[in-house]
C-alpha cells in the first residue's frame, strides 16, 4: 500500500454528512491548536545485521495525534503526525534509515502508516570559525511504500504552506 499524496491540503470526512472534502489546512486554526503530543524523546531503533547492529541509532521523535482533540465536525484521514529529527551524539542520519526507523514506529507505537504524515525536520545550523555560515532549517515530507508491514522506497519532497505552518506550529510549542 503506498501513502498518498495529498497536495499540501488534508482531506477530511463530515461525520454529520458522510461527505469527503478538501479544507486548507491555514483554514482550520482550531485543529493546529488542539494536537495532542503522543511521544517526544529520543527513539533509539535496532539496526539489521545480527549482533553488529548496522543501522541502529538514536533520533528525536515527536508524535502529535489529532484525532485525540475536542470534537468536532471534521476528521482527518491522515491524522497522526510524526516528526524526526538528528540527534548531535547520533552517527546514523534519519535520512539514511527512514525506512528502517518508518517500520520500528509504527511497530512500537501502533501507527496506521496509512494514517500518518512523515516529516523530517532538520533545524537550523551555524559553522565556520567564528559561526557566521548558515545552513537554514529545513522539512522534509516523506512518502513510503508500505510492504508486508515494512516502509520501503521513500520518496521525499518539500513541505509547503499551508502544512508548513501547521508543522511549525507543533515543533515551537515542543521547543527545544
């Protein structure tokens, strides 16, 4: 089964019509404020490779659940959010094992991938002798194809408003 993309709008479903639609997600303040955090902390992941391990590491998790909000009219049909993000001490990026650390979350945590957004943040970094190179903050989308229960061939894209914000908004409220 493979994620679908949704065009940077969410689709949602009136309970009380029994209709799907498309909404801009800018358009639904209360939706943004209302997440609920699932999980934030560092998710260590088992690597492959018997007892070498290769492929394990550490990343920050963030999982933010809409669907744990105060009712209303609408549903999402992609509502679980899940952020991840480089740790400093961590020699495995979370772009080289999306699949893999993909696979372990909805494992551990019990996600419907097909319910969830995959986001790759990577915040902003300074270097240089005296810090003065930038490189900018940075979201990444990633799509999986999902096989027997396993994330395969991610496909990444950027992340353009009005989802941005909503993304923004949920990683400011858990800063740092």
């Amino acid at each position: 089964m493979s994620s679908s993309m949704l065009n940077f709008h969410e689709i949602f479903r009136s309970q009380k019509e029994k209709k799907t639609f498309v909404i801009p997600l800018a358009m639904s303040k209360q939706v943004k404020s209302s997440a609920v955090l699932i999980h934030d902390g560092i998710y260590a992941w088992k690597g492959w490779g018997g007892k070498l391990r290769l492929g394990s590491g550490t990343c920050r998790l963030r999982i933010f659940d809409l669907r744990k909000r105060e009712s209303g009219p609408l549903d999402y049909l992609r509502p679980v959010i899940v952020i991840v993000s480089d740790i400093p001490e961590n020699s495995m990026s979370v772009r080289s094992c999306a699949g893999h650390i993909a696979t372990s979350v909805v494992k551990d945590f019990g996600v419907d991938p097909s319910r969830m957004l995959w986001v790759e943040y990577y915040p902003q970094k300074t270097y240089g002798v005296d810090k003065v190179h930038v490189i900018a903050e940075r979201y990444e989308l990633v799509d999986f194809v999902w096989h027997e229960q396993r994330a395969i061939q991610p496909r990444w894209r950027s992340v353009n408003p009005p989802i941005l914000e909503v993304i923004q908004e949920l990683i400011a409220v858990q800063a740092p």
